[in-house]
C-alpha cells in the first residue's frame, strides 16, 4: 500500500513536471492555440480593415512625442482610484508599468497586427492577472486610455472626419486588444479550476490509499502480517455463506505452539517472535488464493480452506509440518481440523471452536498430533 502511495506520487509529480516543461517551451500565443485564421476572424468582428490600420501608422510619428504626456494624464486620472495606488505599491513598479504604457500605446500604431501583437496581448493580461488587477479596474483602466489617446489626437489631426474616423479605429483596436487580454484572464481562470481539480483529485486518491494502508494496518497483525481475528471471522463468514450457496465444504485449521512459553523463557522472546513469523510464512503460502489465513491471538493461528474437505486439509498440515520441523526441529505444534459440511450451518464461532478443541485433543499427545 505504502509503495502504491509513492508510486502515484511520483506519477503526479512527473506529469506536472512534463506539463510545465511543454509550457515554458510555448509562447502564449502558442499556448492558447492562437491560429492567424483566428486573428483575422477577430478583426473583422472588430471591424478593424486594413486600410483603416495602416491610416493608423501614418500617425505613429506624430503620436509620439506626446506619448509622454499622454500617459501622464491617463495615470492622473488612474489614481483617483484609492485602490490603484495600492496595487502599484512603489515608484519602481510605477516607472515599469510607466514603460510598459508606453510600448503598448506605440504598438498600437505600429502597423504589424501580427501574431507577435498578439502574444504580447496575451501577456498584458497574464501580467495583470498574476498582480491581481480584477477585470473591473483593467475595463475602467482601458476606459481612461481611450479617452486621453482621443485628447491627443484632437490636437494632432486638423481634419474632423479623419480625426473621428482615427479615433473610431483606435478604440476598435483597443477592444480588438481586450479580447486578448480577457481571454488569458478567462484562461488563468480555468487553469486555477483544473489545478484545483487535480489538487482535489490527488488530494482524494491519497486519502483513498491511506484509507486502504490503515485498512490493511487495521486487518493484519503486524508480526506475522496475517489477518488479525476480527478480520478472519468477517472473511470466513463470507466463505461460509458462499459455501452454503455452491454447497460446499470449508474446513478450519486451528494451530498452536507447544510449550510457547517455554521458548521464550528458555531461548528468549527474539525467538518466540522469530517462530510466529515463520508460521506466518508457511500459512501465507496457501494453496488457493481464496484460503484465509490469520493469526488468532498470542501462539494460535487459524486457517480456513475453502471449498476444501478435512482430509484435503490433512495433507495440507502435514506438508506445513514438515516444512516447519526443517527451521525448527526442536519445537512442536499441535493442530485440529474442523470441516464446514453441506447441512448449512453458518455458525463462525461454532465451527473455529470446534476446530479448537480438536487442537486440544492433539496437545494432549507428545510432539507433532493432527486431529481431524
């Protein structure tokens, strides 16, 4: 269970590591699947011709100089907001998103709409969303640019209708660009969900196979490893049960150390434990995987065979035996056999009582003794 545990473990880890690999290798045009046939298709739901775009370069020198200014006026406006001064935290931050403003406003008359426009769309909003601005602030932030991009150019173009087409056009791009950035947003959003999602999913596969460890823990006797009785009885009223449906026999085994004490007193309790473990061994060497072998308590043992007569049992026993003497030629066990037959009865206690006395009734003769 323990080696299941770390094996999943490690399979996560890689998978994580696997992934993050093929993502840095990206760029988040990549990443999110970006097709030209894509951009195109935004740009014509934006309204955005060609020839309105490159009208637009023609104003990227004239724009220029009052770049400065522009994005004065528009962090002027910006922070009347309380809360923008607190998201940009100190005059470092300021200058670089200063700089950053900059670039995107001489981008925007640049006259390359390209794939590489894109990607640093996408990586505007994925800065933003990383700072924690909610899109709220970014909408009311793009809100503010237009309008002092639209002061600006009020003053640059003499020429009303080519002013106000120029300003139409730039707040089409400006929303042309939005949809980027909100898409790395919606983006970020749902690989929060999916990370979530195989937090929970690895969260509950680990209490799964810790449940199944402390189950295991909870059935079987840490010396021997075998089932602990409650855990044999629970499992042999099963076998019984099925016995009673497919009419067959389930014979019990019940095993004991002669003079137990006496080892442990005269050779020590190393060796008494050394003992248990062996008989724990031969007893999880069972000839059917549906046999259920347990460890009753102190130096007895119980064994259930299934579909298994006690003459069959017998034979068992007397292998098991002969295995034993070959670690321990000093030591004896004694042992009685109880069978289940067909008449129905599915009384657990009756029958590893039975096989029980039957074991007591061996001890009663020196050395190895079956009764069945």
């Amino acid at each position: 269970m323990l080696s299941a545990f770390f094996d999943y473990n490690v399979y996560i880890f890689n998978v994580f590591v696997a992934a993050m690999d093929r993502r840095i290798q990206q760029s988040l045009y990549e990443q999110f699947q970006v097709t030209e046939l894509e951009v195109n298709l935004r740009k014509r739901l934006f309204e955005l011709s060609d020839l309105e775009l490159e009208k637009l370069h023609a104003y990227r020198r004239k724009i220029e100089p009052h770049v400065h200014d522009l994005i004065g006026e528009f962090y002027d406006l910006l922070v009347r907001d309380e809360y923008v001064p607190r998201l940009i935290g100190d005059s470092e931050t300021f200058n670089r998103l200063k700089t950053g403003l900059h670039r995107y406003i001489l981008d925007l008359f640049s006259g390359f709409y390209d794939s590489e426009y894109v990607n640093n769309r996408l990586r505007i909003g994925l800065v933003h969303k990383r700072i924690g601005v909610e899109p709220k602030y970014f909408l009311s932030a793009e809100r503010f640019l237009i309008r002092c991009i639209s002061n600006k150019l009020e003053t640059i173009i003499e020429n009303a209708n080519e002013r106000q087409s120029t300003i139409n056009c730039v707040s089409k791009l400006i929303a042309f660009d939005t949809s980027w950035i909100l898409d790395t947003y919606i983006g970020g959003l749902m690989d929060e969900m999916q990370d979530i999602k195989a937090k929970t999913d690895t969260y509950v596969k680990t209490l799964e196979l810790k449940v199944e460890n402390l189950t295991a823990l909870a059935n079987r006797d840490p010396l021997t490893e075998l089932y602990n009785s409650r855990a044999f009885r629970d499992s042999l009223r099963k076998a019984l049960l099925l016995s009673k449906q497919n009419r067959t026999s389930v014979s019990v085994v019940y095993l004991d150390v002669d003079d137990f004490k006496g080892i442990n007193d005269d050779h020590g309790h190393q060796e008494g434990d050394r003992v248990l473990k062996h008989i724990g061994f031969l007893l999880s060497e069972l000839p059917s995987d549906y046999d259920i072998a347990c460890r009753q308590g102190g130096d007895e043992f119980c064994l259930a065979m299934i579909n298994c007569r006690a003459s069959k049992a017998v034979k068992f026993v007397e292998s098991l035996i002969e295995q034993f003497k070959k670690e321990f030629p000093k030591y004896s066990l004694s042992i009685g056999i109880a069978q289940h037959g067909e008449d129905g009865d599915t009384d657990v206690d009756a029958l590893i009582h039975n096989a029980d006395k039957k074991m007591y009734i061996a001890k009663k003769a020196a050395g190895f003794k079956v009764c069945a």
